[in-house]
C-alpha cells in the first residue's frame, strides 16, 4: 500500500479525523527534522504528517532543516507527499483563502542546503526539474477538489521567497512580471528534494492574503490569521477526501 505524507504548514498544526497511532522521532544523515513523525488512520488509509515549522511553529521558514523532513518521510516508506503551503495571493484570482494547486514554481531562495548530492563520496546527479510537481499526484487533487463546495484552482506559478519578512510591493511586482501567482516561503528547496529522492510530491496551497502592494494598507497578522482559520478548514476537508479516494 503506497502511504502518503502530508506536510504541514502554517495553520495546518494537525489534520482533524486523523487517528494517531504512533508518534516516531527519526534520525537522518542531515540532523533532525522539524519533529516527529505522526502515524495514523484517515478514511481508512495509513498517512503520515509533519508540521513543517515544528509542534509550536518555531522554526522560520530559512531554518527549516528540509533535507532531514524529506529523508525522514522516504525513510518510513513514504511515496507521495503532499504540502500545504500558506501563500501570498498576487493575481486576480488568488484572494484571500482561495486554494490552488500549483504546477510551476520560480525559485528566489538562496543559502538553503537545496540538495543531496552536494559532494563528498556521492556522484553528482541532476535531476530534471521541468515540472516540479507530479501531475498524477496533482491530479489526485484536482479530482477530489470536484466533491468539496468551494474553488480549487487548478495550476498556479508558486514563486518560493526567503522569509521570514515579507516581501516589498516592488518584489511582488516583479514577480509578477516574472509569471507568479502566488508566493511563498517554503516551496523551495522541498520539492526539488522530493524529486531527487524518488518521492511523488504536489503543493496545496491555500491564500492567506493578498501580497504586498496589491491592496491599500499594510498587511497585519491578525488579517493572515483570520483568513486562515477559513482556508484550512478547506484544505482539511480537501486532504481528506483526496484520502478515501485514493
């Protein structure tokens, strides 16, 4: 039975109807990763889910140890994962809580260990990185998003910022010049690192706000909070149902 991983992003502290069976710390050549592993039932199917950002949100998106997340999901037989990512809306119709499923990113990270084939006794290997995200994992998604009662998009540009700040009106600008819909922090490098290790990966992401500049005013946390209280009830209940449809 192929078992899937969710990744837990911001607002996503847990998944509700998940029957936890067990809770595994688990050692990787790349340190610790952001917690550990839950393991439980959900509609039936053994998953797996990793809060990203650590059990109390501590962890910036420039700290999180990526490597460690992604090795330590393949480790215990994970072969899909899919992410939920809080983002930035910067088209039309991105507005706050929309969710999309994205099929490109753009990455504008830097200083991140974004490999593992970074030297040492291993040959170097370049993977191709055309399409970031799995399309039959994609869409899985994109099936189950036609039974829940709200939109879900169904291809997006994803460009992955540093963080933790956010971003400048006149950075949003540009990446939108550059085809990006929506942006974020974490994106990058946890895709490539999924396709280098074999693993089956697509994004969830859910609009948090609208990114800098495209709206009057500054963008405050209690705005992102309260949008996100919404959006993720919807990502639950899509995550779910692309479970017993699997």
């Amino acid at each position: 039975m192929v078992k899937i991983a969710f990744i837990g992003g911001t607002g996503l502290a847990s998944i509700s109807g998940l029957e936890v069976t067990q809770r595994q710390a688990v050692e990787t050549p790349y340190g610790a990763p952001s917690g550990e592993l839950t393991i439980g039932k959900l509609a039936g199917r053994e998953v797996v889910f990793l809060a990203r950002h650590g059990e109390h949100h501590t962890l910036p998106p420039h700290r999180v140890n990526y490597r460690a997340n992604l090795w330590a999901l393949h480790s215990v037989g994970v072969e899909q994962i899919i992410a939920v990512a809080a983002v930035g809306g910067i088209t039309a119709a991105m507005g706050p809580a929309q969710v999309a499923i994205p099929d490109q990113i753009i990455d504008y990270t830097h200083s991140r260990e974004a490999t593992f084939y970074d030297g040492g006794d291993q040959p170097v290997e370049h993977v191709d990185f055309s399409y970031p995200y799995t399309e039959t994992l994609r869409q899985k998604l994109l099936k189950a998003a036609q039974g829940v009662d709200f939109s879900v998009l169904a291809g997006a540009t994803y460009g992955a910022t540093q963080g933790p700040r956010l971003e400048s009106a006149a950075e949003i600008i540009r990446m939108q010049r550059d085809g990006c819909d929506l942006v974020g922090m974490t994106g990058m490098p946890e895709a490539v690192l999924a396709r280098e290790l074999g693993v089956d990966y697509a994004c969830c992401a859910v609009v948090a706000n609208w990114a800098a500049g495209c709206t009057e005013g500054v963008i405050t946390m209690a705005e992102i909070e309260q949008t996100l209280e919404l959006g993720m009830q919807r990502v639950r209940q899509l995550l779910t149902r692309v479970v017993s449809e699997l």
